[in-house]
C-alpha cells in the first residue's frame, strides 16, 4: 500500500508492504528553490521483524546563482564522516571554509580528503598492516599554482 502528498515546497511517500512482517519506505522532502533537505526517494526502508533500519539515505541541499552546495548521507553513513569548518579571522577579515570527508574502504583501510576555499586539496590513505602500526601517503594539490608541483609524503608509524 503506498500514499502519496505533494504540495509546492513539501513532498512525502510512504508505502507498506501488506505481509505478517511489513517493510515500511519512507521518503519525503521540504525545501525551497535554494534550499532543500530530504531523504531520497524511497530510501528510507524500516524492517518491523528486526526493528532495524535497512537504508537511510538523506541529504540536503544549497542553491544560489553562483554556488550549489550539497551534503548526502548514504546506507547510514556507517563508513563515511563528512565536516566543514568556516573560520572568520576578526583583524583581517577574511573567511575561509575548509569540507572534509573520512571513508573507511574495510576496518583497516581510510581515505580521507580535504579541500579549502583557497584551491587547496588534501588526500591521504592510511593502512593498518599490523596492530596499532599505520602506513600513510598524503599529499597536497594546489589549484590555483598549477605551475607548482604537487606535495607528496609517506609515513609508517611502528608501536610494539
């Protein structure tokens, strides 16, 4: 069974199955023609014999003539952090904005990315190859000096 409501700025589904156990989706979204949050269609799934969450996905956009911003959260956001920090130096007054993002590809490898308002972007992989003893390789791109050559390190870090 599946309803339906859609109005101008407000849009919601939401369907049971008809079964002695029931998976109840769930997908809605709000917002404006700048800004809007919600989760994606359908992608909302509540198992009733588990009482689990078998998918949440949800995010939330940002859009203005010159910037569209986006944030997503997908399958929980069980592997995946995402951040963003804005800083506003007083004296100076210049702001910067710095988005990052952490996935761990399996419990022993991360990836994890940073890019700053200033062309700045920041990778880096981390391994654990044995317990509590890392190797990493990161680096630093900058867009605005292409002409430069990129940064690139390596690190193992060993503790007994």
């Amino acid at each position: 069974m599946e309803l339906q409501y859609l109005h101008p700025h407000v849009g919601i589904c939401t369907s049971v199955g008809l079964t002695a156990n029931p998976v109840v989706n769930f997908s809605g979204v709000i917002g404006t023609s700048v800004l809007a949050l919600g989760t994606d269609v359908c992608q909302v799934s509540f198992d009733t014999e588990s009482g689990n969450f078998k998918h949440f996905n949800t995010g939330v956009s940002f859009t203005k003539d010159d910037l569209i911003a986006a944030l997503t959260l997908n399958d929980k956001g069980e592997n995946t952090v995402v951040g963003a920090e804005v800083n506003h130096n007083l004296k100076s007054q210049v702001i910067s904005i710095t988005v990052g993002a952490q996935h761990s590809l399996d419990p022993l490898t991360t990836v994890k990315a940073r890019v700053k308002n200033a062309g700045i972007a920041n990778p880096l992989i981390q391994h654990e190859w044995r317990p509590k003893s890392f190797i990493t390789i990161f680096g630093e791109v900058d867009s605005r000096g292409i002409e430069k050559s990129a940064k690139v390190g390596f690190t193992i870090a060993l503790k007994p």
